[in-house]
C-alpha cells in the first residue's frame, strides 16, 4: 500500500505542478521507517476541536482520524515538527476519493482582531511584530501543503472560515488556487442553521463542487439565543472598538449536525467523487508533461511561509 500511496501522491503532485519542495517533503516523509502505511483511511480532520465532522463519519461507517492541540499539544500541533509530520502522514494515509475537513484557527484573521493584527485584504500577511498573526501565517502554510496531498489523489477537502476572515487574501492562499487542475469551490452558509447558538455566517472552501449540497440540509428559519460573541465599546480616546465577547471561543465548536451533514453529503455523493478521484489519478499517472514548479522563487516562499528548513532537519534525523 505504501508504494502505490507514494505513487498516487507524486503523479498527482506532479500534475498539479505543486512546488519541488513539497515533493521532496513528501518524499521524506515515505522514506521513514516504521510507519504503518496498511490501514489508509476514510477522513481526516485538522483543527477538529469537538470532533463533530469526525464522529459524523464515524456514524457513517468510515475509518475518521481526528487532529487537534487539545489532545496533544506536541504531537497534535501544527507548528512543532512532529504535529505537522502527523497532519502529513494521516493526509498521506488517505484513500484516493477520501474526505478532508480543516477548520484552522480564525483569531487573527477576523476584523475583530484586525485592530491589533493589522491584518486586511490588502495586508493579509498582517503585522510582522505580531507572533500571534506569524504563527498563524505558518500554520496556514503548512495546512495548504496538506491540501496540495489531498488534491493529488482527488481527495474531498473542506476549509471553514468565518465570512469576515481575509485568510484567503494571504499571497500562498492564492497560489494554491492557481495550481493546475484545482476548482475551488467557495459556500456561504451559517453555522447557526445546523443548530449553533449563534449564526455565525462562514465561508467553506472546497475542492469539489458537490459541497453546495450541504444548504438543502439547512434550516434556515434561525431563532438566535442570548449569546455574546462581539463587545462593542469606546476606548479611552473616544474611538469606536470591538472585541471578542465571553461566548466567542465556543462559537468555534461546530454543533453536531453540522458534523452530520457534512457526513450525509460525503456519503450521498461518494460514488461520483471516487469516479473523479479515479479520472484524475489515470490522467496524472499517465500524464506525459507534468513537472513540479522548480522555479527558486516559490519554492523559497513555501519554505519561509510554512517554516520548512526545521521539519526537514527533523526528518532527516
């Protein structure tokens, strides 16, 4: 099994023409011994929190792995070496057609932040004295490199944001969705129709078309509670401010039948995806002008963005 992962993973990187670096990292991470590359699973899930996508699939009867720094703050981090070489085994470790959801943390892409992260969707990148917004910046980087693995073998893969979020403005962002033979797909929906105290209105990004099914199992006839997400107030100057409010941090917990919905479509539409997962592969595995972006000018901007000369010292160890 470990072989064909590796050659679905580089043929549909190839194709993609996803940077050098990333292959070579891939490639790394195959050349590690001991791995259990026998048991690929169903669905993988970064930045799970309550695990509400992952107890959905798991409902559904598929093999679900779920990733967060709840449960272990090293070995489940996407910044520390081996958290990330975790995530990149598990998206590895997916079958071809698979699912992938990723909800990365919002805090400093939010306008309520925006105050002090500077971040805008003409300054995404945010501000450079900010360890929180550089953290975050890194930790993006490396959740994209994980997409790019899913891509490669026509894997299903859900980005959650909230609507306000200038994530997608960040220049890696968008060089991901310029890569060869990715469609992303963009979804408005709120996550208070799926029962959330809240309506939280969000954006879910998508490799697959197919994720606009989720709306038919709205109900948006939403009813909102006494919750308190955002503070409003006047700061010693006389100038308008906002912050988080005491509710804001369990706003971020998906509610479970969003888990399940995400489930029942993955399930409703899972022969057409395996069919296009399929396609793919043979087109990439026979594709006769696929080469990796070798240009040292992305590929330096991968490396710096997502942090990479550490996690190659530590694979190479």
């Amino acid at each position: 099994m470990k072989d064909r992962q590796r050659a679905w993973t580089m043929a549909g990187l190839r194709y993609t023409q996803a940077p050098i670096v990333v292959l070579t990292l891939v490639s790394m991470m195959f050349n590690i011994e001991g791995l259990n590359w026998n048991s690929p699973i169903d669905h993988f899930e970064t930045f799970s929190g309550g695990g509400s996508v992952t107890m959905g699939e798991v409902e559904a009867g598929r093999t679900a792995v779920s990733f967060d720094i709840i449960h272990d703050e090293v070995k489940q981090s996407m910044l520390t070496r081996p958290g990330f070489c975790n995530a990149l085994f598990w998206a590895l470790n997916l079958k071809p057609g698979a699912g992938k959801v990723t909800a990365p943390v919002c805090s400093t892409w939010v306008f309520m932040s925006s105050g002090s992260t500077k971040r805008s969707r003409t300054n995404p990148l945010g501000s450079p004295s900010s360890p929180a917004c550089q953290e975050a910046n890194v930790m993006l980087c490396r959740l994209l490199i994980l997409l790019m693995v899913c891509s490669a073998k026509g894997c299903w893969w859900v980005l959650e944001q909230p609507a306000s979020s200038v994530m997608p403005y960040h220049p890696l962002f968008q060089k991901f969705l310029q890569l060869r033979g990715i469609a992303v797909r963009k979804l408005y929906t709120c996550v208070g129709w799926f029962g959330a105290p809240s309506l939280k209105p969000t954006h879910l990004f998508s490799s697959h078309i197919e994720i606009e099914d989720l709306n038919s199992l709205a109900r948006k006839n939403f009813v909102p509670r006494q919750v308190e997400n955002v503070v409003h107030y006047v700061d010693s100057q006389g100038k308008p401010r906002i912050c988080g409010g005491r509710h804001l941090k369990s706003s971020q917990t998906y509610p479970r039948r969003f888990g399940r919905a995400l489930a029942t479509i993955r399930t409703s539409n899972r022969r057409a995806v395996q069919k296009k997962a399929k396609a793919f592969l043979k087109k990439a595995m026979t594709a006769k002008t696929s080469a990796a972006d070798c240009r040292p000018r992305i590929n330096n901007q991968w490396i710096e963005g997502a942090d990479l000369k550490p996690v190659f010292t530590y694979l190479s160890v």
